[in-house]
C-alpha cells in the first residue's frame, strides 16, 4: 500500500476532486449541500483505485478505475457495486454499498461508495509469519470456505440472473482474455499465446454454475479486526461474473503456487511460506469441496488459466504505465515469460 494523500481542494488532475465529488453526494442526498469531504488516497492502485472518503459523519471508501490507460471492461464499477449489493444478507460477507454513480462527467469515470470497515488483512509475510499456528490455519480454512459459500449462492435467487449467459463461461472468458493480450500490444512472450491456443484447444465440460469472483486470494479478503481467523469481507469484484465456480479455486491455487510465490517475490514474500500452519494446496481443495459439498473436475485447467490470465494482467500494468523505465520493462517480461513457463507445468 502506498502512502495516504489527504486532499479537500480539486485540482485538474485529481482523479477524485473532494469539491466536485461533495456536490454529486448532495445532489444525491448522501450528504447536506456545503458539506466538505476530505479524500484519502489508499493505495496506488495498479489496477482500481481506492480512496477513503470522510465527512458530514460518514466514513466512506470509494472505487474508480485507474485515471488512464483502463483496458475495456476491466474495471467495471457498476459491475463491483452490483454483485457486492446483490449478495448482501446471502452469507457472504460484503461491504455495505452506499452509492453508485455511472456519470463519467462527475470524476470522469464511473465510480461508487461503500461503508468503510474496521479489520485486518493477511498480506505482509511478516505479519503472516506471526500469526500463531491455530489462527493461521482456521484463516487458511476459512478463506475457501467462504469461497464455498460464494459458489453455493444462486445467482438469480439474489437478483443476478440477468448475468447468466447462454454463451459458456470459459468460451467467453477465453475471448476476453485472448483479447487482453492481443490488445496490450505484448509481444516479447510468443509462448503465451501458445498457451492460449492450448487452452481453447482443451476446455472442458462446465463445472458447477456459481457466482465467480474472478481474483479470489488472500489479498482481497480482509479479517476481523478482534478475531484475525474470521474473514470481515471480500473485496475487490472488478471481474466478478457468473459461470464456472472451479475458476475461483482454480485461481485460489495460482496464487497459492509457484505463480503467487514469483509475484510475491518483490512483496516482501510469498504469504503460503510465511507460516508452515497456513493449509497446503490439498488442505485447501479439501476443505473447499467439502464445504461446497461436491467434487471439482478438471481443477489443473482452471489453474492453468488462471496463471495465464494473471500474466495478462501484468502485462496490462505495464502498457498502462507512462513511459516505463527500462529496468520495469525488463522485468516485467521476465515476469511474464516466468508465469507462462508456469502455467505450462500446471499438472505435469
């Protein structure tokens, strides 16, 4: 996390100017006309950009896409806002949202408010690495069973039925992605677009029809403040979606494997290595299917694209960057061509 910009005064290049977002909230009755808002950066945001916003007694967070280089449909705040409304009472911990405004002429992009909460997350390996073993462990258990209790949602039961598509959830996924990478212009890693092919070459039947968060990992899940085991919410929807549920473990595993240890490399540390009581890559799918209350096939592709669509999405950070440094960039293929490598040993 970077550090935090506070910031009352709108500037042109503010991706948040407190002044314009405080007369968007009274005019939307969040808040009484004249009351000022203060804005806080709360990270730097390689992908969404989050900002906790205070005034008038609220206490809010606020979600934007990055100011520019968005890739299409990769940011969708009415998307985020939605689902995490929709899914609000179904046992799934979520945020309170507050507001969604799809007017790109107010910040300039569409955004939304949800309730700050109080907590705690699991994302520094030192921290990880403290944790006493029972508490690392029920963490590590509870992160998939509330995955489970996300794939045991019915999708239109909570109102997301209009997102259902007759299309299959990986013919789409696979255009997407294949779109991605075609897009960010990512030419330095042939072998990706081999693993592309393979993969529209071997997809398999359909898994279990489910509400799929689309970057389900430690990172993204935030414990109780007073109880560190009990997950508070999962945050950070942008590719939510609904189609195969094994996706989400799928892409549980690829952070918890090879791939999440190489990208947790310049991190501080891989979280899964932190601490020996967190569970292993079997522990974990145990106590998923077990929760879920059925069997997962065909677990490797789901992992293997997963791998796969998550060194898209570095590519994507580098062609959003204005004129990265060479070293970045040299890294940054590194990093690419490393995941790919990866991705190809998935169940060999």
């Amino acid at each position: 996390m970077s550090g935090t910009h506070p910031s009352t005064d709108p500037r042109d290049d503010d991706p948040v100017p407190p002044r314009r977002l405080a007369e968007w909230a009274a005019k939307a009755g969040l808040v009484d006309a004249g009351t000022p808002l203060t804005v806080t950066q709360l990270s730097g945001g390689a992908s969404n950009l989050t900002y906790r916003v205070t005034g008038g007694g609220h206490d809010w967070v606020l979600r934007r896409p990055p100011a520019r280089g968005a890739l299409p449909t990769a940011h969708d705040m009415a998307r985020e806002y939605r689902v995490q409304a929709a899914l609000a009472g179904s046992g799934v911990p979520v945020a309170a949202m507050v507001a969604l405004c799809e007017e790109p002429a107010v910040l300039g992009a569409p955004f939304y408010l949800m309730e700050r909460l109080d907590g705690v997350f699991h994302t520094d390996a030192a921290e990880v690495a403290a944790l006493p073993a029972p508490v690392a462990r029920e963490a590590g258990v509870n992160l998939v069973r509330v995955l489970a209790t996300l794939h045991r949602v019915d999708p239109a039961g909570v109102g997301l039925g209009a997102m259902i598509r007759p299309e299959p959830y990986l013919h789409r996924q696979l255009r997407r992605w294949r779109g991605q990478w075609d897009r960010v212009g990512f030419e330095d890693v042939p072998a990706l677009d081999g693993l592309l092919r393979r993969l529209a070459a071997e997809v398999p039947e359909s898994s279990a029809l489910g509400i799929v968060h689309g970057d389900y990992n430690l990172g993204n899940v935030m414990y109780r403040a007073d109880d560190s085991a009990e997950v508070r919410a999962v945050l950070d929807w942008e590719l939510s979606t609904v189609g195969d549920a094994a996706a989400d473990l799928g892409q549980l595993l690829a952070y918890w494997g090879p791939a999440g240890r190489l990208l947790n490399a310049y991190r501080g540390g891989h979280l899964p290595d932190a601490n020996a009581a967190l569970p292993d890559r079997q522990a974990l799918v145990e106590a998923y299917t077990e929760a879920v209350g059925r069997p997962v096939p065909d677990l490797g592709y789901y992992e293997r694209f997963a791998v796969v669509k998550l060194a898209v999405i570095c590519a994507g950070a580098l062609a959003r960057a204005k004129a990265p440094e060479p070293e970045r960039v040299r890294r940054t293929v590194g990093l690419v061509a490393a995941l790919a490598g990866i991705a190809e040993a998935v169940g060999a």
